[in-house]
C-alpha cells in the first residue's frame, strides 16, 4: 500500500528524517517495503511568464520568446504553437534535469541561443489524464498566478515522498491512511487526531429516495447508504489528484475520486450508483439466482452462481457485492442524483467470488481481509463531506443504516506477570497499560481488563497483548535471556535417519539429489508405454491446475527422472548419476472421497559408461549399509512396458517387492530423445525403513585358518547364478564363512546352450581348526545340491 507522507501529517505529527522514520515504523510492526521521493528525477524546473513572443529568422515554424523566471528574463527559442504573452509556464532552466535522465542546457536553435526549455505536461513525467487540462503536444499553461521563479514541484505535489508499506493480512485496520496514522502516532507516542466529519445536510428525507433490505445478513453484517442530488461531473481539485496519484490510483471524475478517496483513507470501500437508473427505488443484497448474468464496469458480462452475494433492486442485479459496480448504474455526466453505498461484506466469501470470477480490484482485496462494519458510517459521512466541499452536489438529510447484529467491543483480562514472562521483561504496569493506551486499547486497571476496538479482531489473549507491547517497547530493547523449564533435544526420527542415510550413501557414490514436481501431465503415461489398464493411470485430477502439464497428482517418478536425465543428454553431458527421494500419489478410490496414499519412492537414474550391474552395485551398497544385504533377493522381471524385459531385476525382500532395477525400454528413451543406454532404479522408500537394521554385532577377528574349495560346473544357460548360490548357502551350514563367483565362460569347449560357472567357497569354524572330513562332508551336500539343479561338476 502507497500512502504520501504528506497525507500521514493531516492526522499525525512526523518529527524525524525519512530514515529514521521507516525503520521504527518497520520495527513496530508496519512493515516499509521502500520509499520514493516524488520529482526526485526533476531539478531546476520553475514558474516562468512570457513576456514576449516573435517569429524566429530562421524558421517557419520556431518563435523566439522572453520569459520571466523571477531573477532573471531568458531567451528561449519553441516551435509550441499554443502559447501566449503573459501565460505562466514550467520552465526548465540551463543544467536543469527532467524525468528519463534528460539534461537540458543552454544552445542554439537555428543560429539562435536558447537559455532553457518551457515544458509540456508529458516532459514532466505526466499525461493528460493527470490533468485534463493540459493541452496535447503543447506548453503546460498555469491555470493560476505562481511567483515567478517558484519549484514546480510543491505546485505539482512533486515534494513528497510516498512510503510502501507491507500489510499482513491480520492488520486489515492498516489497510488505510488512518490506520497507518494510527500506528505511526502509537511508535513515536505523537498525539493522533482522527479526521473532522461534518456533513452539511440539505433538508429532504433519504426514506423517500430509496430503502433497503439484506435477505442474507451473514454474508452482508451491515448495508448504510446516502442521496446526493444536483450533482456536478466535472475534474476533481487538483490537491485530490495528487493525493490519488501518488497512491497509484488515476483520478477520473469528482464521484468516482471521492469514493477511491475515502477507500484509502478510511479503509471502507464505496460505489455510487446513479440512483435514476434504479427502476425500484430499493435496494436488496441477496445472492444470485442460478445462471443470473450481469454486465460489470468493466463492460464484461459475468456469469454468475448461487454463492455470489449481489446488490439488486430488488430484482435485476446492480453489483457485484464487494467486487465491482454494474454497467448499468454507472455515474455518467448526465447523473443528477447519486446513491452513496457503503457496507460490510463477509471477507471469506468475496474473496472467493473475486477468484472465481477472475475479477480482483481494490474492494475485493480490502473486502477479502475481514473489515471493520463500525466504520462504514464514517466513511459515508466522509464522502459527503468532500462532495460537499467539492460543490459536487447536496447531501440529502439522513442515512439509511442496516444493521442487524452490531459488533461491540470484546473485553479480555490481563495478567503483567504474564505479558512480561511471555517477553523476557520486568516492565511495570503503567508502561505497559501506556503501550496498549497509545493502540486505543482502554484498560482498567482495576479489574485487570482491556477492552480491544472492533477495529482489531487479532487480538485475543495475553500473547497478543504482549506482542503489541513488545512492538511498541522495541524489540532490540528486549535481553537476551535463558531458556526455563526443561528444554525439548531435537532429533530425526527413525524414518527421518534412514532416509538421512539413504542420502548420504547414494551422494558418497557420485549422486546428484534432484526434486521434481508432483504435478505431471496425463500424456507422460503414453509416452512411458504404460498399458491402459495399468493402476498407475488412475490418478487424481487436480481441479484447478495452472495447465494440462500440470493436470494430475503423479503416481510413478519415472518422467521427472526421465525428464531431468533428458536435459543433461542433451546438453551434451557425457554421463549423469542423479536420484530423487519423492512422493507418488495412489488413491485408494476414484472419485476421491478421502487422502490418497502417499509414498515415498528412491528413484536413480543413470547413463555414461555405466551398465545394468554398476547401478545394481550402488543398491546393494545401500542396501549393506542399512544391515538389508542378507535379505534382498533379485529376479528378472519382463511385464514392466517401460523397461527391458531382458536386462530388468526385481528386488524383494522375503517374496516382498519392493523395487526394481534395470535398463529403461529403447523406445520410451527414445520418446525422451536420450540416445543411449539409460538405467533405472526405483526402491519403495517405506519397505526399506521396514526392513532397515542399523544394529551391528562385533564380532572378533578369526583365530582358525581358513579352508577354501574351488568348483566349476555345467549349468543350462538360462539358469541364473541366483539358485547356484542359494544351494551353497543353504547347504554350506555354519562353517561356510564365504563364496565369490569368479568365473562364467561360454565357447568351443562347451555344448551349446550350456556355460561354465566357477566358485570360490571358504569355511571356517570360530571354536577350532576344521578338518578334511569336515569339509568334504560339507562340500558333498553343496554338490548334491547342485546335481538336484542339474549342474554337472566339471573335473
């Protein structure tokens, strides 16, 4: 919010430098975004009068001029037709600067010296909506006398500095001039002085112009309203288009300015209807009928529904409540007779009416933040007051006042021991019932109770209360003090600490974290080759997504991975090791009735000079880690579409899937455009913290040698080395300490369709030296094992 310092001093005494004054309204609350000083850029500019005007030597179209600046007459040379002897302009003197960085100084125009430059009102950074009466592509012409040689900028409002200001959405009492004067007259304890409201009534009765009645009172607390007749459309004074200005606001008419005025500075928005146009001389709020549509001042028509709240006359709609006035009812330069509203709108619901309708103006944010209804009559007064200060019309006498559920004033207790155990203070009570007094907080001190204004509904109990003082005390005031009580240690959970060391190992081997949104497109399940019948499609639509890319909860982390190893192919990359710790998102059915299930995936991804067992080597050192070696197994899996179906394992864990590993399908990395091998995993990230053992056993260095055996068999080709294994370890009993497989060969001394595996098996015992007979026993029921698999021992 732009509020002129200017502005603040009609209400507040501001005795410091500008510095100074952003950092302790900053401190106490009111945060200051930055601040601008008006016509900073315009420098050396002043009130000059013609004196004379002849026609150049050397030019048709170039006069020569003398102009008065007060201590001085110059010589100027223009081509500006619309001038005249004895008119006051700006003039831009010699070393003079002008807003865009331009310079202006003292040269010849056609042989002829020109000491300066009169100015247009576009050369001082205006247009001629800021004022009307400017002429176009001419010499701004003074529509009164100045002192000669006067800075035009007092004259053009161009001395202020306008200060912006962040207001939380809980401070909606802040969202005017008043309320920052308010704040500003609490931080520097400086007396504060509410605006002067009298309304010079004009006789007649309001009760004969119009009535009103509010059909749902929840949603509209409060509807006030006051007839202007003889009413005058014409400019507002030029004081009130600065003021408009500054705060970012285009000045339009007399009307539409009074009502933008009093917004900001009382807080309450306001509309004004031409009150001709109402057919029904009474207004009803009510909501809107089914498929009811109305033309907005925007000159779009609004389709409309049965949340919408709607000022009507009872029948056709007027307004949008909250949100925007009607086409129909504008206040045109024919409008004679005016209707003033001002009302207090349920905050919640106009912001979701401005949502729907895509319709977000000045009412509808203020609106939106929850209002004060006790200050809609003020601002009806104060809007009469300036039409009558203006001679923009007569205030009809009285006030049409809805109101059906006052809102009063809440009383709480406080508790000083309370307030300064909160800060970490010793303040007494007199200074902290000043602090609150200073708010407009009253207090008595008898019976230990505040009484808050309606304008603050933050506030609720004691810490509110001693938050207010602590803003106001200064927060840099306050010592540092121990903690009390028995302080809470921090820790991850268990959860939290696998997934910590999930992290830590996958980066120890050369990975990059990624993070990828949770929003895909429905089109990424063709363009991974998923089966229409798969569950990963039934996914949850999101209802108002920023687009189709974005449509849908994602139930597979494959395209993000896919996605962000993509990027790095093409961006010539030679290899990539990235992995992602992410939620999918399964409903348990479709449409939602309640929260989908949200599981946390390990995805990594891969390409490079890299293959299928270097990424089953970075699982199974995370799996040692985590004490879960032992118990995964790996088969191959063949029904996955996107994988392929000759180089993909599935890793599970006591017959339990828990993931998978292996080489992405050639085509869907094709539809990635990633032309080379790219490899995959995906861990379920739950099973893991399930299965996870972080405890470890000592367990002393041997003090028996080792025996170890070597055996080469003949196995059929498709049987994988996995059931090899599992008989050794099943028969090779407690002494079988190890076994490494360290050869596979296929060729000319091997039958087709067979290959030889050779492994390495050593046993140990801990309590003595294993003898010959022990072992050969063992390795006998290794061998009968492998003849039941059909393996043949070679000799």
């Amino acid at each position: 919010m732009n509020i002129p310092m200017s502005w603040l001093k009609d209400y507040v005494p501001i005795r410091c430098d500008i510095e100074t004054f952003v950092d302790r309204m900053t401190m106490s609350g009111s945060k200051v975004e930055t601040y601008e000083e008006l016509g900073k850029e315009i420098n050396k500019v002043v009130v000059g009068k013609i004196l004379s005007i002849e026609k150049h030597p050397n030019a048709d179209k170039l006069v020569i001029t003398k102009v008065d600046v007060g201590e001085e007459v110059l010589q100027i040379v223009t081509g500006a037709n619309n001038i005249s002897e004895g008119d006051y302009v700006p003039v831009a003197l010699n070393g003079s600067t002008l807003p865009g960085g331009i310079k202006i100084k003292t040269g010849k125009l056609r042989g002829i010296e020109s000491q300066g430059m009169m100015c247009s009102i576009e050369e001082l950074g205006f247009d001629r909506t800021d004022y009307p009466e400017a002429p176009e592509h001419g010499i701004y012409i003074f529509q009164q006398e100045y002192p000669l040689g006067k800075d035009v900028k007092e004259i053009f409002g161009l001395n202020d500095i306008v200060v912006e200001y962040e207001i939380t959405s809980n401070r909606p009492d802040c969202f005017s001039v008043v309320g920052i004067a308010r704040e500003v007259a609490a931080t520097f304890n400086e007396p504060f002085g509410y605006p002067e409201i009298f309304v010079d009534e004009k006789g007649g009765n309001v009760s004969d112009y119009i009535s009103v009645e509010i059909e749902n009172k929840e949603l509209c607390p409060r509807y006030a309203a006051r007839v202007i007749k003889n009413v005058k459309i014409e400019p507002s004074p030029k004081w009130m288009r600065q003021r408009l200005l500054a705060a970012g606001i285009r000045p339009i008419n007399n009307i539409v300015d009074i009502t933008n005025y009093v917004m900001l500075e009382m807080g309450q928005p306001m509309h004004a209807f031409d009150l001709s146009k109402l057919e029904k001389k009474k207004i009803v709020v009510r909501n809107a009928k089914p498929g009811e549509k109305t033309m907005t001042l925007d000159g779009e028509e609004r389709n409309l529904d049965e949340s919408m709240l709607l000022i009507t006359d009872g029948e056709k709609p007027l307004a949008i409540a909250g949100v925007m006035g009607g086409e129909e009812t504008k206040v045109t330069e024919e409008t004679n007779t005016i209707l003033f509203e001002s009302a207090n709108f349920n905050g919640a619901n106009i912001r979701v009416t401005a949502k729907k309708l895509g319709l977000r103006t000045d009412a509808s944010v203020k609106y939106s933040k929850g209002l004060d209804p006790n200050i809609v009559i003020d601002a009806l007064n104060r809007a009469a007051q300036l039409v009558v200060e203006l001679g923009a019309g007569e205030v009809v006498s009285g006030i049409v006042d809805v109101y059906p559920n006052k809102r009063e004033p809440k009383t709480i207790s406080y508790s000083i021991e309370k307030i300064n155990a909160l800060l970490g203070t010793s303040l007494s009570e007199d200074e902290i019932i000043d602090y609150l007094t200073r708010l407009e907080f009253k207090v008595n001190k008898e019976a230990k109770t505040v009484t808050i204004p309606t304008f603050r509904p933050d506030i609720e109990g004691n810490a509110d209360l001693a938050e207010e003082v602590a803003r106001l005390y200064g927060y840099d005031k306050i010592e540092t003090t121990l903690e009390t009580g028995t302080p809470t240690v921090g820790k991850r959970s268990y959860s939290q600490n696998i997934e910590y060391i999930i992290k830590d190992t996958i980066e120890a081997q050369g990975f990059y974290e990624i993070m990828n949104y949770s929003f895909e497109s429905p089109k990424v399940f063709d363009k991974l080759n998923i089966k229409e019948d798969s569950d990963l499609r039934k996914v949850i639509t999101i209802s108002n997504p920023l687009g189709e890319d974005f449509s849908i909860m994602r139930t597979q982390t494959l395209n993000g991975m896919l996605t962000s190893l993509s990027t790095n192919y093409n961006r010539r990359n030679e290899e990539a090791f990235l992995y992602e710790l992410g939620k999918v998102y399964i409903p348990k059915e479709l449409p939602l009735k309640e929260l989908p299930e949200e599981i946390n995936k390990l995805t990594i991804g891969m390409y490079g000079k890299v293959d299928f067992y270097d990424l089953k080597g970075v699982v199974e050192v995370l799996f040692e880690k985590l004490g879960m070696d032992s118990k995964v197994e790996y088969d191959l899996k063949q029904d996955l579409t996107w994988m392929h179906p000759g180089r993909t394992a599935i890793i599970s864990i006591n017959k339990k899937e828990i993931g998978y590993i292996g080489e992405v399908h050639p085509d869907v990395a094709k539809n990635y455009e990633i032309d080379t091998r790219v490899y995959i995993g995906v861990i379920d990230v739950p099973s893991i913290i399930e299965y996870a053992n972080l405890e470890r056993e000592y367990k002393p260095l041997p003090k028996y040698p080792a025996v170890t055996r070597d055996i080469a068999m003949l196995v059929e080709d498709t049987m994988p080395v996995k059931d090899i294994e599992k008989i050794i370890k099943q028969r090779g009993g407690k002494v079988l300490e190890s076994y490494k497989l360290f050869d596979v060969y296929k060729g000319k001394q091997i039958e087709e369709g067979y290959k030889s595996v050779a492994y390495s098996i050593t046993f140990r015992a801990s309590d003595r030296t294993l003898t010959e007979e022990e072992v050969n026993k063992t390795m006998k029921k290794i061998l009968n094992g492998l003849e039941g698999l059909g393996a043949k021992l070679r000799s």
